[in-house]
C-alpha cells in the first residue's frame, strides 16, 4: 500500500514538473482600469472671461487627453512553447473615460450677460492584442513581462454644448468611427498559483497607440431645443478624413465633406487583474 | 482600491524577483544605437499644403484681413508628427538578480529628426504667392531604470525589458517665410521641465563568448514632453534682426497647467500660455554590445 502511495506521489510530481517545464494553452479573463500617458493638447481647455466694466479676469487651465484612459475587460488565449516562453493573443474592450472643458464668458458692465461652450471627448474600442510571454517560470510566485502589438477599432463621441445668454442652446454630438489604430503594448506581471488548473494575476500593461478615424458623423444637433439634422445638408452632416485631399472653391453639399485625418492619442499604463486556467 | 493592488503587485513581483536559481547574478554594461520611427504621432499645425488663393479679399467693412485666405484649390496632406523620431545612442549598467530576472538603469541621447511642412500657395492667374516652411526637431536626453526578463537560455537569450522613461531636453521649432516681395525667418527653443512615461524592449543577445554578448532589441517609448519656456531666439524680416525691438513678452513664454490675466498680460515679463505636449512616443531598433563584468 505504501509503495503504491509512494508510486503515486512519484507520478504526481512528475506530472507538476511535466506541466511547468512542458509546452500548454491557457486562457484568462481581466479586467483592469488604465490611466493616460502619452497625452496630447488637443483643441480641450478651461477658460474663463469675467469683466466688470473696469477691469476683467482670465483663467486658463490646460487638458491633457488620451483616450486610452479608462475601464477595459477582456480575455486572452495563450500557448507556453515551453516553461520560459509563450505568446498569446487577447481580445479586449475598452469603455473610456470622458474628457471635458468648459469655456465661459461674463459680462457684468450695465447688464449681466453670460455665454457658456463645453465640450467632452471619450471612446469605445475594441483592441486586438496578440503578444510574446516571457517566464522564469517559477512555482507559486510566478513573474512574466510581456511584449505585443496592439490593433485598436471603435468610435469617439465629441459632443459640444453651448449657451449663449440663454437664448441661443445649441447641442450637438458628432460620431467618429472607421479605421484601424496600430500600437505596441508591453506588460509586467505575476502569476499566483492556486491550484494546477487556475491562477490569478496582476499586471501593469503600457500601451502606446494612437488612433485617426476615417469617417465623422453628426449624430445630434438640437438648437434651442429643436432638431436640426433634417434640414441640414449631407456635407454639413458628415465628413471623410484623409491624410490628403484636394478641394476646389464649389464643394458638393449632397456629398460627405473631407478634412485631413486627426489622430487621438490613445496611449495608457493601466493595472489588470485576472483569472487564467490551463487548458 | 487601485493603490493596494499596485502595492501588492509590487510586493509580488520583487518575492519573484528574489526566488529561484541564484548562479546568474552578475553586473553588465551595454553600448547601444539605433533609429527611431514615430509611433503615436499626432496632428500639428504642420501640413504639406498647396493651392491657389485670390490675392485680395475685401470683407464689407472694406478691411484687408491678411491672415484669411480664400482658396480656388486647396491640396492638403497631413504631417503626423513624435518627436521621438530619429537616433537614439546610449548605454546601460545592469543586474541580473538570477538567470531569469534583472535590473537595469540606462541612459539615451536622441537626436531627433526633423518633421516639416510646406505651404506653397500661388495666386489666382498664376502670380507667385508664398512658400511657408515649418518644421520641429528635438534633442533629448533620457534615463530608463527597467526590470529585465530573460529565459535565461545559454547561445540566444530572449529578453523583456519594461521601465520608466524620464525625459529632458530642447524641441527647436523654425518658420520660415519667402513671399513675393518679404521674407521672414524665426526660431524658437523650447525647453524646462521633465517628460515622464513608459519603456519595454522586446530582444535578444547572442553570446559571443563568457564576456561579450551583442544583443538587438525593438523598443517602443510610450511618453509625451511638455516644455515649461519658450524663447525666440532668432527673427529676421528682410534679412534684418527684429529681436531687438521686440518686447520681453513676445520673445519669452512660459508655459503653465494653469495661469490667471488681469487685464491683460505686461509686455515686460516673459508671455504666458498654457503647456503643449509635444508627443515622443516611438519604436526604436536598436544594435548593441553586452559586456559581463
């Protein structure tokens, strides 16, 4: 009985050691918030106007976007070509945070008079990431960096507010969509290992990408409360971006109108957390 | 929340650092060079454009308004711009903690390329109009400490490097002017305070023999650089020096998050404006020699 035992420990160790040194897939779920890096002056900033007949106060204060700030959740498919080496391919989503300005204007010389225009920017992308896994692969604690490229799709809501003295209200959001971003991305992490089956994770993950849609839309355009899409012009409406286009002086209006490409900076560091299991 | 997973994460990942085979540690030196292509370049004010303009537009209130130009044709073509562009040398001391796993502390000097932009515009019936020419350069000097991750193989070793990046230096931004009866040429320095991102490499060394390694990596810099000064060093109009008779204010700028005017800015003290980040995100091949101490 006891060499039997004996014989079964042997056999459960040589599997341990069999599966850590040997090639597998695995596959994980995270999830994780990322912060900006790599962030860009775009045309966003807080300003204020106030004047009183004598004197009149400005405040500036700059905004700094990347697009790449926010929530992502997604899961990854990985092989081990042996205990040190890897690469996988991970699919995510990233639902990002909102960047806003707020431009106001105040007048308080005979009568008071106030104009207000905002303005906020955020995305929703689909990243494709599919990378190269490096391990020492240790037992428990097991560290492991990262190195992958990054294909990035999906749209950025730009909406712009305005309110002029509370007589004219304009409100009007534009869709930004098409194309496809390219970036690399770069990880650091550790394994925690529960069982032979399953691990949990936590990684810091740096992705520099950047992201120019193709085509634009306005999909909301409401003045003093009032729909105006109707009555609005197909060139008005949307807009094609490129990175070259000629124009003469008599553009169609029953044609999309075009502009040069604008690229958003969709560069983060971010922290994961995750699920993996063998397979 | 995030603050104690980050903690933790640490905490893990220097108990992995520390475990397993101890027989590779050892001191190393790197010599390195290579060139840099833009990734997550940006817009500008900086575009290839050409076209024909009318020569003279009046509004109704009879004012010539010069910065307003009113095109027949227009041909654009976007200039995207990082100024991580361009050569990178440098040089490391390392520490491989065991065979797998390592610390490092690199330094880079970039000689960054320049991105330029020309404007040329004619005017109606084929009179000459005017040639702009802008461009932006940058010249830094960066310091990278980063964890290393081999697989501790013996001939080719793969390796991961990821860190931090600090960043300083001096972005040179020039115009110049040639119209059909003026010519103007400026340039401004830009420079103060540090850009701060990430760093990783993807690479190998291949081992030469017990001392000597040369290794090629692809590294990609995910980091921006917002300058805090601004000087125009250089204006000529015709040929002749503006500099002298130009206020403090319109020669000097010092950029801020955030700044408050009361009735206005005084011409005698450097201009205020708010910071630009100027983007030096790139991808970098780099060549280099491995030295173990």
């Amino acid at each position: 009985m006891k060499k039997i035992q004996l014989i079964l420990l042997m056999l459960s160790a040589i599997s341990v050691t069999h599966s850590l040194s040997a090639q597998k897939f695995y596959l994980d779920f995270h999830t994780g918030y990322a912060f900006r890096t790599n962030s860009q002056t775009l045309s966003l900033s807080n300003y204020s106007y106030v004047y009183s007949g004598s004197s009149y106060i400005e405040n500036y204060d700059q905004v700094y976007v990347s697009l790449g700030k926010g929530v992502n959740f997604g899961a990854s498919l990985g092989y081990m070509f042996n205990k040190n080496i890897g690469a996988e391919a991970g699919i995510s989503y990233l639902i990002g945070g909102k960047f806003e300005d707020n431009e106001s204007s105040t007048s308080f010389y005979t009568t008071t008079y106030n104009s207000v225009q905002s303005h906020s920017l955020s995305a929703k992308m689909f990243q494709f990431n599919p990378a190269i896994v490096l391990t020492p692969g240790f037992k428990t604690i097991n560290p492991y960096a990262k190195f992958g490229v990054l294909i990035t799709s999906g749209s950025i809501k730009y909406n712009t507010y305005t309110n002029n003295n509370g007589s004219s209200i304009t409100d009007q959001t534009q869709k930004l969509s098409g194309g496809i971003g390219f970036g690399i991305t770069a990880s650091i992490g550790a394994l925690y290992t529960l069982s032979k089956k399953t691990s949990l994770f936590a990684e810091i993950t740096s992705i520099n990408a950047a992201f120019a849609p193709n085509k634009g839309e306005i999909t909301k355009y409401n003045y003093n409360g009032i729909d105006q899409l109707p009555t609005m012009t197909v060139s008005q409406k949307e807009i094609i971006f490129q990175n070259h286009y000629i124009q003469n002086n008599s553009p169609s209006t029953s044609e999309p109108s075009t502009a040069l490409k604008q690229r958003y900076p969709m560069s983060s560091i971010g922290i994961n957390i995750g699920l993996r299991i063998n397979i | 929340m995030m603050k104690k997973i980050f903690y933790k994460l640490c905490i893990v990942l220097m108990l992995g650092l520390f475990t397993g085979n101890l027989s590779a540690q050892g001191f190393y030196a790197t010599i390195n060079a290579g060139y840099g292509c833009s990734l997550s370049g940006q817009n500008s004010d900086i575009v290839n454009a050409s076209g024909v303009i009318y020569p003279y537009v009046f509004y109704a209130d009879n004012i010539y308004y010069p910065g307003y130009n009113f095109y027949q044709s227009y041909d654009a073509t976007q200039v995207y711009l990082s100024l991580g562009k361009g050569v990178s040398l440098g040089g490391s001391l390392g520490y491989m903690l065991n065979k797998y796993v390592g610390a490092e502390l690199s330094i880079n000097y970039l000689l960054g390329a320049k991105t330029t932009g020309t404007g040329h515009m004619t005017y109606t019936g084929g009179a000459y109009g005017y040639i702009t020419t802008e461009s932006l350069s940058a010249k830094m000097l960066q310091i990278k400490p980063a964890l290393v991750f081999t697989t501790g193989m013996d001939k080719i070793n793969p390796y991961i490097k990821f860190g931090v990046v600090a960043n300083s230096g001096t972005i040179t931004h020039s115009t110049n002017y040639t119209g059909d009866s003026s010519y103007s040429y400026q340039e401004q320095k830009l420079n103060g305070g540090i850009g701060l991102g990430f760093s990783a490499s993807l690479g190998a060394t291949y081992k030469l023999n017990k001392k000597f390694s040369l290794y090629a990596e692809l590294q990609t810099n995910n980091l921006s650089f917002a300058p805090t000064k601004g000087e125009i060093i250089k204006n000529t109009y015709n040929g002749v020096d503006q500099l002298p008779s130009m206020t403090v204010s319109s020669i000097k700028t010092d950029y801020v998050d955030h700044y408050t005017l009361i009735n206005g800015s005084n011409n005698s003290e450097p201009g205020k404006a708010l910071k630009v980040k100027y983007p030096m995100g790139n991808v970098v091949l780099n060549i280099g020699l491995k030295i173990n101490l």
